[in-house]
C-alpha cells in the first residue's frame, strides 16, 4: 500500500514537473545537484571509473542537451558544407567526444561546492545564460562555469558550457575549420572517429 | 645555478629555435598562428620539459600535502599577486576594483597571516585576476600573433609584452636574498601546476589536436579576462543562422590580427 502510494504520487509530481516549463536556472541547479549526490557517493566515479560517469551522464545530464546545435556551433560556417547525413555523423561522434570530456570532468570532482549566481530572464526570452562558479579545493580564484540554454518546444536545453571563459563547444571551431580545409568534412569524420575509439581503447585497458 | 638560470633559458631557446627550422614551417594556416611551426616545436619542448619535470614533482607535492596546507600556499601567493593586480586595476581604470584589492592585501597580510588565509574574499572582497598583458589588452591593443614561449607557454605577442612588465614588477622574482627567492619561485610554480593536475586528463579528453586545443583555450580565455568574465558573444562566423537570430554585438576584429607586431585599435571594451 505504502509502495502504491509512493509509486502514484512520484508519478503525480513528475506529471506536474513536465506539465509546468522549468526556467533555465532550475533545471540546471536541479541536474547540478542530483548528478554531484550521486558523484558524491560513488567511490567508483571518484576513482576514475569513467564508464560508470558516462552512463550517469547518459541518463541524467544528455536530456536536456541539444548536440545539433553544439555540433553545428562548433563547425560554424563548415556546418553547411556537410550533407545531412555527414551532419547527423558528425553530431554522434561529437557527442561521444564531449559526453566523454564531461564524464572525466566529473570523475575529477572532488567536493568542491557550486555556487549560483542571480538569475533573471525576460518574459518571452528563448536564450538564457545561467552563471555558476566553482570553489576550488586549493584555494584561489573561483572558476566560472556558465550554461547557454535555448528554449524549443518549451523546454530549454543547455548548447555551449564555458569553463573560465572557453568554451567546450566553440574551442574547436579553428581545429575543425583547418581539419576541413585540408581533408574535407569526410576527413573531419574521421579524425573524430578515431579520437573516440582511441578514447575508448584507454578506457577498456583499465 | 641562480646566475647560469637566464644563460640556460637563453640557450634553451637557441635550442627550441634550431628545433623549429628543422621542423619547418608547418602551418595550418590559421591567420591567429602564423609561426605555427616554431610554436609546435616550441609546444613539444615544453611538453617534455613538463612530463619530466614539473608535473612528476607537482604530482608528489599534491600527494603529499594536506588540501588546506595547498589551499595556504596558493593564498599567500594570491596575496603576493593581489598587489600588482590592483595596479593593473587601476590603469584600466577600474579605481573600486583596484582599492578592493589592496584592502584584500591590507586585511590579508594582517589578519590573513601574511597571506595564507583568504578572510578578504570571505569578508566579501573578490578576488581578481588582472596581468599588464589584460591591461594592454583593456587599452585596445591587439592580440598580435600567438606565440608559445619556452617554459613560460602560451602567450600572445601583446601579452609577451605583459609578461616582461609582470616579471619585472613581480615582488617574488625581485626578492633579495636569492636563495629565498628560487626557493619561492620554484614553490610557486610548482603549486600552480599541481593546481592544474585535475585538468590535464580532462584536456587529453577532449582534445583532438593538444596544441591547437590549448591556443584556442588560451586565446578564448584571454578574451574573457580582458571583458572581466563578460565579452561579446562571438559572432558565429557567416553561419547565417535561422533558427536564433545573433544579437551579439559587433566584435572588434582585433583578435584576429595575423600581425606580429601587436597594433593599437581604438579601445573597444563595453
């Protein structure tokens, strides 16, 4: 009975969470929030296991991440050069590269707390920044992490994080600019392809 | 050792130097890297000097000192910096952020035991980060080329220019007694690369080229300090976007500058 109860009553609040349009600066404390507790508590993700925080980035974190656009945000004026079908290649094995970075990012973290800066937003507004920091454990400056999120089909998902400043999406833009300019898109494909099966192969070995 | 240190990095450079003509000039033609061969010579230098040195040291350091007693030294360092960063603060102009640094200096040296505890930045006084190279930056003057200098990095040809000014302002690099001083300078470096250590596997990650991975991040990260943390949004490059219409403001081309010399533009900081 106890468990029936529970059961309809998650099943109402998530009904109502996607019902009512989460703001920007929610969604990413909430996702902020709920993937560092687990992180928190698993020993296997703080000791490296990046195969256990690529699923925990999978489940909890890629849902509310638009990798079109990020793709095409990093490949900018090359984005139209590519066919639709190199587009949708290029967008998985992106994904696969940044889930990975964000994934090892992760595995690094230790305790360090988050802080969320003040958060405003215009009404009718589709393109948010949402401003945090991180304290480091070894004292100095704090670091910035801000999200962009655009908001489609009301709901917002995140396409460019920076760290410090740089950008994990539009840092690769002169590098797969140059990459197309000498070996084409097919080349660029490649490349990547290779990167994220070499990633892979490293973390088979361990 | 200390009066050999300057012959050495000379040589070092002759060096890194006959290394790049044998390596050519391997360009990608990226108008930002016009040496590009020199600085991925220069990069690979570096690179072996780091994996050999300076990082197996960083990495015993991290291991054997307790968080706080890092979090101490990084402090009393921050303290030491806070002094030049309020003057940079002050020529560019930025006179409550300059006066909230030397109170930072002020409340950390006293009642921060000469630096080791940041009460300033609990206190509610940020810290900031602010070099000559941010201050040319601030006053318009361009990137100029990217350059990787030998153990110092990645540097632009304005911010080597910084650089200069920055060690010659540096109290720690003019201290007197030289033995405290190498003692100092190599602690400090030392800790800021075992600062850095949790970044490096996440690079190897994500990078597919590590030298062009590492100029971009210098060259974005250097845009960002010179907006204190709020630059233009960049332009996306003719990507004649349909689905968000850029509102981002008109960027000063400055920053792609395919010159060496850096060149002065009009200041266009918002």
């Amino acid at each position: 009975m106890k468990y029936l109860f529970a059961f309809v009553s998650g099943l109402f609040l998530s009904l109502g969470a996607s019902a009512q349009e989460v703001s920007p600066d929610v969604l990413i404390k909430n996702v902020t929030s709920e993937v560092l507790e687990i992180v928190r508590k698993d020993k296997d993700i703080q000791s490296g296991n990046t195969k256990k925080a690529i699923d925990l980035v999978e489940a909890k974190v890629l849902p509310n991440f638009n990798f079109t656009r990020m793709t095409q945000l990093a490949l900018a004026r090359e984005w139209k050069k590519a066919s639709s079908a190199q587009q949708k290649v290029l967008t998985d094995e992106f994904r696969t590269l940044l889930v990975r970075t964000y994934s090892k990012a992760l595995t690094e973290y230790k305790n360090q707390t988050i802080d969320f800066k003040p958060f405003s937003l215009k009404a009718g507004e589709t393109d948010a920044k949402v401003r945090t920091e991180i304290k480091q454990s070894g004292g100095g400056k704090p670091i910035p992490l801000d999200y962009y999120l655009e908001k489609a089909n009301s709901s917002w998902k995140v396409y460019d994080i920076e760290v410090g400043g740089i950008s994990l999406v539009t840092n690769y833009r002169d590098s797969f600019a140059s990459e197309v300019r000498n070996n084409g898109i097919d080349g660029l494909i490649k490349s990547l392809q290779a990167k994220n099966k070499a990633s892979e192969a490293i973390a088979a070995k361990k | 050792m200390t009066k050999t240190l300057p012959t050495r990095l000379k040589s070092l450079t002759l060096a890194a130097f006959a290394a790049s003509m044998l390596a050519g000039c391997a360009t990608s033609g990226n108008p930002k890297d016009p040496i590009e061969g020199f600085n991925r010579a220069m990069f690979a230098f570096n690179e072996g000097l780091d994996s050999a040195i300076v990082k197996p040291v960083a990495t015993g350091y991290d291991a054997a000192l307790p968080s706080p007693v890092r979090t101490g030294v990084t402090n009393f360092f921050g303290n030491i910096a806070d002094v030049f960063i309020g003057v940079n603060n002050l020529l560019q102009g930025k006179v409550p952020e300059a006066f909230s640094d030397f109170g930072r200096v002020a409340i950390n040296t006293t009642i921060g035991l000469l630096g080791v505890l940041d009460v300033a930045s609990d206190a509610g006084l940020e810290k900031h980060e602010e070099d000559f190279g941010q201050t040319f930056g601030r006053w318009g003057v361009g990137n100029g080329a990217y350059v990787v200098l030998p153990v110092f990095g990645p540097r632009t040809a304005r911010d080597t220019v910084g650089l200069i000014l920055d060690l010659k302002a540096d109290p720690v690099a003019n201290m007197d007694p030289v033995r405290n001083r190498n003692a100092l300078i190599v602690l400090r470096v030392v800790n800021d690369r075992a600062n850095l250590l949790p970044a490096d596997k996440v690079i190897e990650e994500a990078a597919l080229d590590k030298y062009s991975y590492l100029r971009d991040a210098y060259l974005q990260r250097r845009r960002n300090l010179i907006h204190d943390g709020n630059p233009p949004r960049e332009v996306e490059a003719d990507a004649e976007q349909v689905e968000r219409p850029v509102v981002a403001e008109a960027e000063v081309p400055a920053d792609a500058a395919p010159v060496l010399v850096a060149r002065t533009e009009s200041p266009s900081v918002k």
